[in-house]
C-alpha cells in the first residue's frame, strides 16, 4: 500500500523530465547558471596569460640538502592586471629565469559553440620589474598597451562556501577552467609564512603556479599558488594568494620595484588554557606578546611581555598568524591602534611600523644569475658586501665569496664545496672579488693544484683540489 506521500513524490519525480523539457532555458536555474559561468570566462580568460621562462632552477625532487641549480625551461602562469602590461604572479615561477616570454590570448580549441573568442594569441618578452620572495609574488611588465585586465576584489570578504573559478595552464593546457568552493578563506600551511592563504578545491595543477582566481563577479580574489598533494596532481585541496596582498604588492612593485612590509618588532604567540594559567592571565584566548626588540616599535609604543594584544585598527586578534599577517601587510611608517589588556587594566597605544627585513636568499640578489656562475668549478658565488654581512652576521671575515648553489652540470660536489661556504682566500691569494676568482681559475692549466680557505659554519678549513 502506498502512502498519499509517497505518491506525491513519485509524481514529482516522474514528472520532472517532463517539466524541465518544456522549460525554457531562460526558466531553467541549471542553464542561468552555465550561462554566467561561460559570461565570466569570456571576460576573464583573455586577461590569464601563460609565462615561458628560461634560465636556472633547483630541482624540486633529489637531496635539498645540498642545493643544485640546473639550466631548465619551465612553465607557469599570470594575471594582466593593467591594461598598460602590467603582470602579476608568483615569484618562484620566475625567480631564477634569465629570459621571460608572455603568452597573451585566450585559448579557443576549435569552433565548438560557445568556445572563447579572442584575438590570436600573442608573444612578448617580459621583463622583471621586481619581486617579493617572502609573499611568492612578482611584477612583471610587457610592451604593449590596451589589454584585458582583471579587477582586483575584496578577498577579506570572502566566507567559506563562496563559489570560485580558477584559471591558469596546467601541463601547457593554455586557459583552462574549473569551478569550486573556498574551503577556508584564511588558511596557515607554514609555521614562518607571514601570508594566510585562500584554501579552494578548484582543481590547481603544475603550471598553475601564479593564474587567477576569480569569484562569481569576476574580480580576480586570488593567486593560485601551491597545493597538498600525494600525487602531484589536484586533490582538491589548493591556495592561493589573498587578492588584497597581491594588489598591496602589485602597487609597491609598480611605484618602487620592491616591498617594503611591516613589523612591529614583537614576537607574539597564541594563548592556550594552560598558558593563560600558568602565566596568570585574565583571557584564554587570543595573542600574548613573548619577546619584543629592544629596538623596535612595540617597544617604542608602550608594550610589554606578557601584554596580550587584544585588537589591532579595531579588528579583534584572535590567534599570532593573524596578528602577523596584519602587520606584514602594512607599509613602512605607517601606523596602528593597539588594544591592549596588562592585567586587570586596558588601553590603547599607536605603534609605528618598522620595515621587515627578510632572510637573504642569495640567488635572488644575483642578476642575471649567470653573472655569478664559475663555470669550471660549477658553483655560483656572491661577492660579500652589506647586505651579505647583514644577512651573515657571523662571518669571521667580512670579505670573500659566498658559494650560493652548485650547478648541476658541475664538479662542486666531488670538491666538497657547499652553499654556506665562504672562499677567503685561493693558494693564499686573498679574493674578494668574484671576477678576480673566475680569471685565477680559469688560468689554470689541467692538473695543477688549487687550495681553498674555506670558512664553513665559523670555523676555517682549506678544501683542495686538481684542475680538471
């Protein structure tokens, strides 16, 4: 015996084809839907161009320890971001490329209906106008002028369950498209990384590295950047850069060809139950100032450890990333409000913002990176000047050559020569000058003997060879 109920709902459900087939597709949610979908990809995908980068790398697969830089050619992605020429994407796509070439022009594959139409794609050289290594971001410029551009939208505003698009090239499959969620819309995935990432399971693959990611009103939100992944492959789970720092970085790049991020100078933490016990204080959550510079603004400004920072420009701090990340993305000499609970007592102070100065990776200093290569020993060396020294501190002698990688095509290794090491001195000679070093080796004849000082890890040691 069936039930009115269930009745009811076999009617419906045979009924359905039928209703759907007399709809039109003006009536039809399914086909609204697929038509706003192709609407913003034919806006968006002339603007995601594919980047072809030659010049140098460190293999992602073998032994990190010791860092071998090979010739390669690879691929990624960008996003036109200025109808002048102006591109951004990731600075680990072209960190180490000694030539740039932009691909701009969406793909059509065929003449299917509803396929993308645009004007033939078009090559470019690319040069680099600047990077910020520690946000994965770089700024690139080509000659060219009235193209398509995405606008920036508000990534802060993002919620989880927000639709996305995600458009780059992946394995060289020049503007491809998928669909999904933000998975979470502030994402830590490292323990220094100062960015909080947008998580989606819109499918990001290899190549993808720097392409966009748009919301529903096509307003570029993100830059697809890496994913978790036991395969290699898309597995849903995704991050790209937030939308608000890209363009915070686009902008510093464009007027001054460098970054100049934030810090007050404070290391703070989050506040745990047992912590707020032990250190006695009157809330179990939020951050709690550990450790602050002598010399820094949070000093400057009043602060204190064991503060806990309860609001930074009235947005409550809710753990230490965020604090950090709030922080990161402000400029030099801008400032902040502070709220602060010492105790049983609150107050407010205005904190000034330092530069944050980041940790020297030596290869992104070196331009082109073939100007540091010593071909015949298969190293790539920096001269050591302030900014080494800086970056060093703990150099013995502050002057010689620091080995930055190996080349793969090279020798370095049966030499025993590391990335760390500083070459003070060849067969007692002291060097100073990378030029001077490329000539003395290449004056040697096969066979004749070369003794190194070396300082590695504090200590000096000679590392001695035959040429080859």
């Amino acid at each position: 015996m069936l039930f009115p109920a269930t009745i009811a709902f076999l009617v419906l459900i045979f009924s359905a084809p039928v209703g759907f087939a007399q709809a039109s597709s003006a009536q039809n949610p399914l086909a609204q839907f697929s038509a706003s979908i192709r609407e913003l990809t034919r806006r968006a995908s002339p603007a995601v161009v594919e980047i072809s980068i030659s010049g140098y790398a460190i293999p992602e697969e073998g032994n990190r320890t010791v860092e071998q830089v090979s010739r390669q050619l690879s691929n990624g992605s960008g996003v036109l971001v200025d109808s002048s020429g102006y591109i951004m994407t990731n600075a680990h796509v072209i960190q180490y490329a000694t030539a740039v070439k932009v691909l701009v022009g969406a793909a059509t594959d065929g003449t299917r209906a509803g396929a993308i139409e645009s004007p033939p794609p078009r090559n470019f050289d690319a040069h680099v106008v600047g990077m910020d290594k520690e946000s994965d971001l770089a700024l690139l410029r080509i000659d060219a002028a009235g193209l398509p551009a995405l606008e920036f939208g508000d990534s802060d505003a993002l919620s989880q369950g927000d639709v996305v698009l995600a458009i780059g090239s992946p394995m060289l499959l020049r503007n491809s498209l998928s669909m999904g969620v933000v998975s979470a819309p502030a994402r830590a995935i490292g323990t220094d990384d100062p960015v909080l990432y947008i998580q989606t399971d819109a499918s990001i693959n290899p190549g993808e590295s720097g392409g966009a990611l748009i919301d529903i009103n096509g307003r570029l939100i993100g830059l697809n950047t890496s994913i978790l992944s036991k395969s290699g492959g898309s597995e849903g789970i995704g991050f790209a850069i937030p939308g608000n720092l890209v363009r915070a970085v686009y902008e510093q790049l464009r007027d001054k060809g460098s970054v100049s991020s934030g810090s007050l100078g404070v290391l703070v933490q989050n506040i745990t139950p047992t912590l707020a016990k032990g250190l006695s204080l009157h809330t179990q959550h939020g951050v709690v100032v550990a450790d602050l510079d002598p010399d820094g603004s949070g000093s400057s400004s009043g602060l204190q450890r064991d503060d806990v920072i309860l609001s930074l420009d009235d947005a409550a701090m809710q753990s230490a990333r965020q604090f950090n990340e709030a922080v990161y993305r402000r400029q030099t000499g801008a400032k902040v409000r502070l709220l602060v609970q010492r105790g049983e007592e609150t107050f407010s102070t205005t904190a000034k913002v330092d530069r944050h100065v980041p940790p020297l990776d030596p290869l992104t200093i070196v331009d082109p990176v073939e100007q540091s290569l010593v071909s015949r020993l298969g190293i790539f060396c920096i001269e050591i000047d302030k900014q080494v020294v800086e970056a060093m501190p703990q150099l013995r002698t502050q002057y010689g050559l620091v080995v930055v990688a190996q080349s793969a095509e090279g020798r370095a290794k049966a030499l025993d020569l590391r990335p760390g090491d500083v070459i003070h001195e060849l067969n007692r000679l002291p060097i100073a000058s990378l030029d001077l070093f490329r000539t003395r080796i290449d004056e040697f004849k096969p066979g004749d003997a070369v003794a190194l000082r070396v300082e590695r890890d504090g200590h000096f040691r000679y590392t001695a060879f035959a040429i080859e």
